[in-house]
C-alpha cells in the first residue's frame, strides 16, 4: 500500500486533555489540537472525569483540523481509568473513575489480607491496588445498585477509555479493547491472554460486561467520527500511552527502555516474548501484540518528578516557572550535600514505602534555594536509577541508552544528570507526542503501509542524545548520598512517622 500523501489521526486521550493529531505515514506531525477537560473530586482520595465531556471534546478537537486523505484512526489513552456505559446508547452511566483515584484502598487491603497477592500477580504481573480497574469496579458494583443491575443484565458494558471511544466511534458495532489496556485491569491473563473467570468473580465483575480484546495493530471497526468525515475510515492501533510511548521510542528489542517525564515518570524495559515477573521492583505487562504474540515488559512508576518542581512552585514559591530551574542548579556548583526525597504520596519502586513522607536532608547554614532547586532536580534521576538498576538485574539484561520524552527533556541539566547517574546514554525525544505518534505507528503497521516491526525501526527520529561524563567516584559519592537520604526517609516511616506526618524539611 502506498503511503503517498496518506495521513493518520491519532487521538490522545491523557489525564489532563483530548488531543487529536494528524500524522503522516512516516510518523511527522502535521497538526494537532488539544482540549482540557475537567478533573472531578466528590471527596477527598476520589477522582473522576465526564466521559461524556471527554466524548464531545474529540470531537471538537478533531473538527479543528484540516482532515483530507485520512488512512485510519489510531488511539492512545490513560489507562487504568474505567466507565460503565450504557448498552445501547454508548452514554456513561457513571463519571470515570481515574487511576489516580484511592477509593479502592479498602478492597485492595480486604483481598490483599485474604491472601489472593500471589494469584493476582502469577495471573496479571500486577499487585493489588487501586491504581488498576478493578477494585474501582468493585466499589462501584457494591455501591451503585442500579448499575450493578445494569452489568449482570448485560444492560451496561465497561471499558477503559480506548474502548469507550471505540465503542462510541463505531456507534456501537465494535466493543473491544487491546491486550495493552486489557493488561492494565486485573482482570486480565497475560500469559493467556484473556479475562480470567476467577478474578472477575474475585472482584464481582461479570465478564459479559467485558470488552474482547484484540492485538494493539487490529483493526477495530469503522467510523465517520460522528459525520465529522463522509467516509468512514478504519479504526487501527490501538494502545495505552505509556506503551504507545515505548513503541515511538523503537524499543522492539529486549533491553531497550524509555523513561516518560511527566508529573511521576513511567520506567518501562522491554523483556521480549518471555513474560518475567519484577518482583518487588516492578510490576510485568504487556508491552503491545502484534499478529497475536506479545511483547512483554517490566514497568517501574515513580510518584513524583515534574510534580517536585511543580511543588517548588506552587507551595514553597522558589520559582515562578520550571523553565527556571536548569540556571538555578547551574549557578551552584553541586547539591552542596542537600537531597530531597520527594516521598509526597510514600515511596514507590523499589522501596514500596506508603507511609514515607517527603524530606530535604543535608543541609547547613551554606545552603540556599538553589541547592534545594538543584536537589528536587537531581531527585528525579536519582529515583530512574534506583528502578533501572532493580529492573535489569531482575531481567538479566545489559542496558545501553534509554529513551527519554516528556516536557521536562527540555532541561539539559536534567538529562546530562540521569546519564551520569544512570551511566546510560539518555536519547531525548525532541517531540512532546509521544504517546500519539506511537499509536500512529502501529495504525500504520496495522494497515500494511509498514510490512514489519523493522521496517517501523527504520523510520527516522528527532532526538538528542546525552552520554555519561561525571566521574565514576563522584556518582557514587552522590548516589551514596541519595541513598543515605532514602533510609531516613524510611526510617522516619518504620517510626511512625507515615499516615499524617508531613514533609520534613
């Protein structure tokens, strides 16, 4: 198939907005459009959106482009966030449930103490906890009776927002998922690949009300994006946008990794066909299927990096904006042995530490707001390493780079540190879309114009690259430190110093 002159629509359904973004076959953006939508908190801990809302800003997004010669419709989204909707209209019968929002802790401590940890993490890669779909499900089903009804008469659906979206786009006709999001529920069989009857009664979800799942490169039905375009065009590529991200990134091989800077960062490290299980030091997913085999991959998330900076801004008043920050840690000649542990929401891989709380440790009189502008930063490469250095010694493999994207790749500082940190050459994406143009590529190897995943390797890429230069004794003189750091914070935490306390500074 030609490739002349075709171009891809990608939507971006993130956290924060819905993106649309056209595409040419070789993977250039053309034009894109964003909307914001509303971030929802009935109480505290809880979190949703208006999937409704959600729906109709695509839409609006989409009809601000200039769509002509359209290949396919391609889709990324969050992943863990779920919607109940009705059957027959595709309207969401309750708000979406966001991962980020903690109102399954409860059931996730209930099953948890019932001793079903090994089952769920043998069966999905994944441990118990309401960052994933289920026990949002759970709560819904034992507080919504209607919509409990609703589900076992096969009246409701549920689907994470990739299958929403289909659904929606197709007008009903395709109810289907790909194995990437599917493998983000706990309801899920990555080995299998299929929802697994056991953990759907586990957690009182019916399977019926489930979405069949298909590989990330599948075609997904046809749509007119509600008239916006006369002809329907195909829906293909479909993946959850930290997968979609590893893709862009061209991790095929075992061993190649990407970290995405955003608010927390996501590690992932491609395992290849064999599914390994990380353990302590990260959960095991699926990276994306093509031809119905999977590529597997270790997942490492830190809570918090772009969002220390947005906290030097906003609660202590530092800096008025990030872009600040690369001069503020230039102008001084090291941390002037000042670390900031930003364990805000506990500690996550590899420590796993809930009740930690967040510190700045080190300092003396000496010490001024740039150090503490420096630390935050260092931070986020000091937390990269401590995944990176548990994930490979877990995988048995030997990194070499890792690929990075995300707003804060801006910061040179900031990359030329996690490569000293990390003694890994860091690739920085010089493209914010990531996630799109990963969804983009697999629509376009879905639909033949790429005949093979190497043929999507070779396409060109827009990057800066960045190789260690630091010292082999002054890394280990700094990470000796961070380390030294993370055991306060941790031991301020075994004392009690977890649920209430607050950042010690």
């Amino acid at each position: 198939m030609s490739a002349a002159g075709r171009h891809i629509l990608a939507i971006d359904q993130s956290t924060s907005a819905t993106k649309a973004l056209l595409y040419d076959t070789q993977g250039r953006l053309i034009d894109k459009q964003s909307i914001d939508h509303r971030q929802i908190y009935p109480r505290p801990g809880y979190v949703e959106h208006d999937a409704e809302e959600i729906w109709q800003n695509m839409l609006a997004a989409v009809r601000k482009l200039e769509l002509d010669d359209l290949l396919c419709l391609s889709i990324t989204n969050q992943r863990e966030t779920i919607v109940v909707f009705d059957r027959a209209t595709g309207k969401p019968l309750h708000n979406a449930i966001v991962w980020q929002c903690r109102r399954g802790d409860p059931i996730c401590r209930e099953f948890a103490a019932a001793g079903y940890g090994e089952m769920v993490a043998e069966r999905t890669g994944l441990k118990i906890d309401t960052y994933f779909s289920a026990s949002k499900l759970t709560w819904l089903i034992r507080n919504k009776p209607e919509i409990a009804k609703k589900l076992e008469s096969g009246e409701a659906l549920i689907g994470t927002i990739d299958a929403y979206l289909i659904y929606r786009l197709t007008r009903g006709e395709t109810f289907a998922t790909d194995h990437t999001n599917a493998s983000r529920t706990l309801l899920f069989d990555i080995t299998r690949l299929r929802w697994d009857e056991d953990l759907c009664r586990l957690f009182f979800v019916p399977t019926r009300a489930l979405p069949e799942v298909r590989d990330s490169t599948a075609m997904f039905g046809t749509t007119t994006l509600g008239g916006v375009v006369k002809s329907a065009i195909p829906v293909c590529g479909v993946m959850g946008d930290s997968q979609a991200s590893l893709f862009a990134h061209r991790c095929f091989k075992p061993g190649t990794a990407k970290v995405t800077l955003g608010s927390g960062s996501s590690v992932l490290l491609n395992l290849g066909p064999r599914l390994q299980y990380g353990g302590d030091a990260a959960v095991s997913t699926i990276a994306w299927t093509h031809r119905g085999e999977a590529t597997y991959c270790f997942e490492g998330i830190i809570n918090y990096s772009a969002a220390t900076i947005a906290w030097l801004k906003d609660q202590l008043g530092l800096i008025r904006d990030a872009s600040e920050t690369e001069a503020a840690a230039r102008s001084v000649e090291d941390n002037g042995g000042v670390y900031l542990v930003p364990a805000f929401a506990g500690l996550s891989a590899p420590y796993w530490s809930p009740d930690a709380r967040a510190a700045i440790v080190g300092m003396t009189a000496h010490a001024n707001r740039n150090h503490v502008i420096r630390a935050a930063l260092e931070s986020i490469a000091y937390q990269i390493r401590d995944v990176l250095d548990v994930m490979r010694e877990r995988a048995g493999v030997e990194l070499k780079a890792i690929n990075a994207d995300g707003g804060a790749t801006g910061n040179a500082f900031l990359m030329q540190f996690i490569a000293d940190m990390t003694g890994l050459e860091v690739t920085a994406a010089q493209m914010p879309d990531c996630s799109s143009l990963g969804a983009a590529l697999a629509g376009a190897l879905g639909m033949g114009v790429h005949g093979s995943i190497d043929d999507v390797a070779r396409l060109p890429r827009d990057v800066v690259s960045y190789r260690p230069a630091m010292a082999k004794e002054q890394v280990d003189r700094l990470y000796g430190g961070w380390k030294n750091a993370v055991k306060q914070v941790l031991a301020g935490a075994g004392a009690g110093a977890g649920a209430g306390a607050g950042a010690s500074i």
